[in-house]
C-alpha cells in the first residue's frame, strides 16, 4: 500500500554563494523539430523563456489570450485568494489541456506553458483546424511564489535547497480528486479536500480533453514520463525523445522500483485498487482517514477517455557514480531504505522535541511535518521490493544515483530546509535553529560532493514542450 501511494512523490535562484564543488552549467545542440507536420513550425524556435514568477506568467498569458480572443473561464481561487483561470486558446473539439504547478517546486511547467501560448500567436494558422487548447497556467499558485527567489536561467543546486518549498502530500491538488471505490468489502469515499482541486476539476469537466499534460519537472535524475490510457506507439515515441534533447532517461521509477515500463522511461501511473482495498479490509472505524492523498486528475479523467501524460524533466543529472563490485539493486534499496529510516527518525524527534515552533500555519512546517511518515512508506517499500527476484540484479550507476542520491539524498534534504525556514521564521531559540541550519549544510555538503550536470532552463522548457505536442499530436490524430 505505501509503495503504491508513493508512486506519486517525485524525487527526486540567485548565484551567490558559488555553485557547490561537482556542479557545472551545460548546453547542448537543442533538437530543432520531430516529424510531425501540423507542429514543425511551432518547434523550429528555441525557447527563450526562463522560469517566470507568477505575476510575469500571467501578464504574458493575459496578452496572448488579448491578442487571440481567447476565452478565460474563472474556474474558482487558492486558499489565500488568487484567481485559478482557464485560457481556452481555438475552437478545435479536440482539446489539449496543459496545467503547471502542480507541486510547488516544480515552475517549469509555467514557462512551458507561456511559451506555447505565445508561439500559437506567432502562428495562428495552426489554430484553424480541429485541435485546441485550454491552458491552465497554475493549479498551486501559492504554494509557487514561496519558490520564486531561487529562480534563474540555470539552476543553482544551493540556491534552490536554501529557497525550497513543497506542499504536503495531502496539499498537492493534482491528488485530491475525489475518491469513490467499491467492492465487495464495502465502499471507500473520499471528498476533495482543497479549492485549487475543485477549479481543476471545473476545468476539466468543461474541456473533456482528448489529451492531458500534467506539466512536472525533477530534480536530479533523467527524463522520463508516466502515462494512462496511451498507446504503446506513445510511450515509444516518448521513449526516443530525450536522446534528442541530449538528456539521459531515467530506467526505472524512484519509489515503485517493480514497475515495468511501457517504454525505457515511460510508466503507467499506479493503479490504487490494490492500496484501496486493504484501507477498506484494514477493519478501521473510518478507512478513508488512511488514505494519504485523493485519486489523481489523470485517473478521473479517464472517464472522458482521456490519455494523461507526466513529464518529469530535471534540472540536474549526475555523472561518474561508483558502485561496489558484487553489489545488487536489492542492496542499493536496502541501504536507502535505512538511510530514509534514520532520517525520518532524527526529524521525528526533533520535530516532537521543537514542535512549538513549527505552528500548523506555516506551510514549511506543515510540510515538514508530514515527512516523517512519507520516509518511513517510501521506505517500506524499498524495503518490500529489496527482497524480490528482480532486485537480485546487479548495481548500476544509474542505480546508485537514483537511490542513493535522489532518494537517499536529495528527499532529506528538502526537509531540512524546510524545516531550518520554519524555524527560523518562528524566531525559534538560537540553539534550535543552529541545529537545523547544521543538518542542513552538511546535506548541502554531502551533495556538493557530487559531480552534475546542470541544464539552462530554456533546454528544459524545450523538451517540455516537445514532449506536450507529440502527446497531443499522437491522440488526437490516433482519435481521428
């Protein structure tokens, strides 16, 4: 069950202080178009778009839906007040709806999306036939602007962890759609939780997409993607295209090692019935308060016959990793499990032990708080899957970076920083906060350590947006 609802976690700025020793800025020859007629001349530019902060997006989204006429739907607000709206970009029944933002590390998405729309008013010949597209911007934006100051055209690992914020897992609307499961052990509901979910759902109820394009990025890692209801000429096409971007793929998934891919580098997403009906066989007086999360916006899409595809683009990839000779995968999940333990230890203890100053208000320290028993299930299974046949393999160095440094590293350390910042706006106790700050930069250390290759934003947002065209180009021709 733990494995199964962490299949959604996805582990995986200003330039002073320096970069950390091992990590380096790198451009590579961008691949300038892919074989898809209707598309070439929406691909041919190289994106010049950086990561945006939230009132740039709207502004230039705002011109775009001017200058085109675009309809924008409010489809509702955040929690502190912000407008959640659609641009609905051309008349085609066949719709592509993009959404960004949905954890709040992840800003890629946003620039991806302006990017789109502003190269669709370049060319508004393409908008004539039956394809169109509902944009929506930001489902999270304010959990996004807690971000914004470790924005740059390359991403600075310190810079990024000193800024870092991410919801909770309960705080993702992306995963906080309704829940309605049953089976002969009885029937599970679970309601929405957050308005930014329900301004999504609005959405897509209005849209019916053909298909959907959850707008993700990493951070340290490969390219990869998951996928629902795609065929497997998709997941191939998909599969090709990092290796045209110059970029690794990612091989396997971070938290559901046993996942067998589509496609080296394509996923299905989890399915959760196994998950919802061990909460439902659990003999709790109130199964749904088990359930960490709500079912996904690509699985209620599915009742649309939409296809769904995630793209999880990082901004670092690491190199040169060592493994040990005789060593398996099984000992590689074995050993992040442990780590992942003590860490979820040490923080529960500190947690319990200075909860006073992690008020429930400050979304840092939600955030952290949930950590605890987010490590102990990913862990658990990493623990599970450690035992089975197919961990017997030998070590990789793209397994040793996938667990050792995405899960064993860079995971923790989004906590520490999160948690130093909670303290500190707290005005916690000198000692309490110099013990968080501690923590932190050694993790910061450990990592430096580590030789990367850091990626310019607007590659990023090139392969993104690729990514987005082939999905819609695919489905809507299949849909033909």
């Amino acid at each position: 069950m733990a494995q199964k609802f962490e299949a959604c976690v996805t582990i995986i700025g200003r330039h002073a202080p320096p970069w950390p020793s091992g990590i380096t800025p790198r451009t590579v020859e961008r691949y300038a178009g892919v074989t898809m007629e209707r598309w070439d001349d929406l691909l041919r530019p190289r994106s010049r778009t950086g990561l945006l902060t939230l009132a740039e997006a709207e502004t230039r989204l705002g011109s775009v839906a001017s200058e085109l006429g675009a309809e924008r739907v409010k489809l509702g607000q955040s929690r502190a007040g912000r407008p959640v709206e659609l641009v609905r970009i051309g008349a085609g029944p066949r719709r592509s709806f993009w959404y960004g933002g949905p954890h709040a590390n992840e800003p890629l998405g946003i620039s991806t999306i302006v990017e789109l729309a502003e190269r669709l008013a370049a060319r508004p010949g393409l908008l004539a036939g039956d394809i169109g597209f509902d944009l929506l911007l930001c489902i999270d934006p304010d959990a996004y602007v807690l971000n914004e100051r470790w924005f740059a055209p390359i991403i600075n690992m310190a810079d990024y962890y000193r800024g870092f914020y991410r919801q909770a897992m309960d705080e993702c609307p992306d995963w906080d759609f309704p829940v309605v499961y049953r089976s002969t052990s009885g029937t599970l509901r679970r309601a929405p939780k957050l308005p930014e979910t329900l301004a999504l759902l609005s959405g897509l109820e209005l849209s019916r997409p053909y298909v959907l394009n959850a707008l993700h990025n990493a951070e340290l890692g490969g390219v990869h993607f998951c996928v629902l209801g795609a065929s497997d000429g998709l997941a191939q096409r998909l599969s090709a295209l990092p290796a045209r971007f110059g970029m690794p793929r990612e091989e396997a998934m971070l938290d559901d090692p046993g996942a067998e891919p589509l496609a080296p580098g394509v996923f299905g997403l989890p399915d959760l019935t196994p998950a919802y009906e061990a909460v439902l066989q659990s003999g709790h007086e109130d199964p749904a308060s088990l359930l960490p999360l709500g079912e996904s916006a690509a699985a209620w899409c599915a009742r649309f016959g939409t296809v769904t595809v995630v793209a999880e683009i990082p901004y670092w990839s690491a190199s040169g990793q060592r493994f040990n000779a005789g060593e398996t995968l099984g000992d590689l999940a074995r050993g992040t499990a442990r780590t992942l333990n003590e860490f979820a230890a040490w923080l529960d203890d500190f947690t319990v032990t200075h909860v006073a100053y992690l008020p429930m208000s400050d979304p840092h320290a939600r955030s952290t708080l949930n950590a605890v028993g987010m490590m102990t299930r990913i862990a658990a299974g990493l623990g599970a899957w450690a035992d089975s046949d197919a961990a017997k393999g030998p070590a990789t160095s793209d397994a040793v970076a996938r667990y050792e440094l995405m899960l064993g590293l860079c995971l923790p350390q989004r906590y520490r920083s999160m948690l130093f910042s909670a303290l500190t706006t707290a005005q916690a106790p000198p000692s309490v906060t110099a013990a968080a700050e501690a923590a932190f930069q050694h993790g910061l250390d450990a990592l430096a350590t580590i030789p990367c290759t850091a990626y310019p934003v607007t590659e990023l947002i090139d392969i993104q947006l690729t990514a987005g065209l082939i999905a819609t180009d695919h489905v809507t021709s299949s849909a033909r």
